[in-house]
C-alpha cells in the first residue's frame, strides 16, 4: 500500500495568507500544523513513512521536507511546472511502478481537512480490499448533510462489491479485542461526475439520495490507472513513458524540465473517471473538508454566539457571521455582517461571504498586472 499526496496547488482563493511561496497545503489553516503534517500523520500506521510518496512544485521542495522530515526525500517528486492533477497522477505511478507495479497506491490531496482519523482509515482499507480484487478505480464519495454548490457530486449506481475489512488494531496484532468489530462496506458502480450544481440541483441531488460530494481521492492497482491513462489520455502516456527510464534515478530532474511541460494539463476526473467504465464509489462519512475558500473556516472553527470566527484580537460590536483573520493587528467591525476579514504583512482582504469563490480573480488580476510581489 502506497499514498501518493498531491501538493502542488497553489490555494488562490485563500490569498493573502497562501502565496506562490508558501501555498495553502504549508499553511496552519486549522489547528496548530502544516495542512500537509496533518495529511500525512492521518495515513498512519496504515502506511509506512517510506511508502509515502509526495508529489509538489520544485519550488517547495526544501521548506516541505521541513514540514515532513520523516518522508524520505526521495520520495518527493518535483514538478516544473503544475500540469493538473492527471500528469501528477501519472507520473506517481509511473516512478511506483519502477518499485511495484502491482501495488495499491492511494492519491490523496494535502490541503483537506478530516476529522475522523479512525473511519477516514477504515474507508481506506475498504477500498483497498476492493482495489486489489480486480481491476477497478476507487474514488471516495462523501455523503451530504447539506446542498453544497461548491463541490462536484457523483451519481452512484447499482452496488458492485461489498463485504467487511477488520478492525486496524485486530488486523495488525491478530487478536480481537473486546468492541472491536469488522467495518462494512459497500462500493456502488459510479454512473456519472456532476459538476458544481446551482442551489437548486444541489438540494434536489441531496433530496434523491442517490448523490454524493466528489472527494477528489482515489484508490487503484498501479498498473491499472496506467492501463486506463493509455486508454484515455494516450498523448499523456506517452509523455510517461519518455520520462520512465529517468524516474528514480540522478536523471530525473532533467528528464522533467525537458518532458513535464509538454504534458497535456488536465485533470483526473475529465481525463479519465469520466470516460472509464471501471470506476466504483464507496459513500463515506469521516468528517471531511476540501477547504476550497475562506468561508470553511465556518465549518471548522468555533464561532461565538453571533456566528463570527476570530483569530485576531478582535472588538465586535453589532457584528454577525464574519471571518476575521488578523494575527498582529487590532481588528474592530461596528454593525456589519456576512463579510471575511483577512490581514497580513502587506495585504488586505474584505469580502462578502457569498464571493468568497471570486478571492481567485483578486489573484488573477494581480497576475496580469504583474504585481508579483503580492503572489
């Protein structure tokens, strides 16, 4: 069993506190560690430290190092440049199948938060045991408690496979503690990806039952994402197999700069879970976050009475349900509502709530001014 941490985004609609430097997956966005310290620390003792692999930008390699120092170096695989997350996909598999090509690798973002470290690591398992039967590509669905419009939904199908994995502490010590029961699963055919409904879908797809959030992780065989990324993407294949040879070795970084940038830039899911026929979800519950904007902050942290979340120092009056992010300066809102509040060294965000998926375009904007020294 491998994992595969893709921490390569750069968290535009977290500006200003995630920069190009320093992206949302370095950031102490919810509680006291790095986004990617907590990623990694929930994967064991599932996995092993030396079976954790990272994919991220050649310009965080050394202060991620830093944040996870007992991941082998080697295990680090810097990307150019961002190709979206089928290049990163591919490539993870392609140096892991230079070690095992039989293996199961688990893809799984950095920048998510999860709560129930414990059914976050059962779902896994299950999954594996799934993975491993046949030739099947697992993504991971979250059921809603809400019509959310800011992730995608996956409409599940008719179930494929089912059955129970052991508690972790029975499987690893082989006796069977006293309330420590098998967890069952059941993993349904995937009928098709939705993107990111308006209000109204969303509660309908809510409503049916029958959909479930897009997670964005996923489990499969090595060899079998690399037999479908021939099938589907056989341009990116073949960019892969230019690169094989020099994976693993002192040749790497040059055959990356000479090959990544070519790579169609792409994503996972419309490259090939879209297209595939072979794609099974398993409908999960661990408390999860994609913390995609500043308003996750509200399902994350605790607020006061009035629905207000602070970290500043902060002086509220007639104020209801804002953010407020202000580590060294005095922050005082008088009779305002629904707004992010965002302070740092040489920046400030105010935004309406309801805007929060538009922090992006404050980034883009700044891009086509060449202000880099605020990205």
């Amino acid at each position: 069993m491998y994992a595969v941490i893709m921490a390569g985004g750069q968290g535009t609609r977290f500006w200003p506190r995630s920069r190009r430097k320093r992206p949302k997956q370095l950031l102490d966005i919810v509680g006291s560690e790095s986004m990617i310290r907590q990623t990694v620390d929930r994967l064991f003792p599932f996995v092993n430290p030396e079976d954790v692999y990272v994919v991220t930008g050649m310009e965080h390699v050394e202060e991620l190092i830093g944040h996870i120092p007992d991941v082998s170096p080697e295990n680090i695989i810097a990307e150019p440049v961002g190709r979206n997350t089928a290049p990163c996909i591919g490539l993870a598999a392609m140096r892991l199948k230079k070690r095992d090509p039989e293996g199961l690798m688990a893809v799984l973002p950095a920048d998510h938060v999860i709560l129930d470290k414990g059914g976050f690591l059962e779902t896994l398992r299950s999954a594996c045991e799934v993975a491993k039967s046949g030739d099947y590509i697992i993504t991971l669905g979250m059921r809603p408690d809400r019509p959310e419009t800011g992730y995608g939904y996956i409409k599940k199908g008719p179930v494929v496979r089912e059955g129970t994995v052991p508690d972790l502490r029975t499987e690893r010590s082989g006796v069977v503690e006293s309330g420590l029961s098998p967890t069952r699963f059941e993993a349904y055919h995937v009928e098709r990806f939705v993107e990111k409904p308006n209000k109204e879908t969303a509660d309908g797809y809510v409503k049916s039952g029958a959909y479930l959030w897009n997670a964005g992780m996923f489990v499969f065989k090595v060899s079998t994402i690399l037999k479908a990324i021939e099938r589907y993407m056989p341009d990116l294949y073949i960019g892969l197999l230019r690169l094989e040879p020099a994976l693993g070795t002192e040749e790497q970084e040059r055959a990356l700069n000479d090959v990544y940038g070519e790579l169609p830039s792409v994503s996972i899911d419309y490259g090939v879970m879209e297209k595939a026929d072979n794609v099974l979800v398993i409908p999960s519950t661990f408390g999860w976050n994609d913390v995609g904007s500043w308003t996750a902050i509200d399902d994350l942290l605790p607020r006061d009475e009035h629905g207000v979340v602070a970290q500043a120092e902060h002086i509220s009056i007639d104020t209801k349900d804002c953010i407020v992010y202000s580590p060294k300066k005095l922050v005082a809102t008088i009779g305002v509502s629904n707004l992010i509040v965002v302070e740092t060294e040489d920046a400030l965000l105010i935004c309406d709530k309801s805007r929060a998926q538009d922090v992006k375009k404050v980034v883009e904007i700044l891009e086509k001014n060449g202000k880099d020294n605020y990205l």
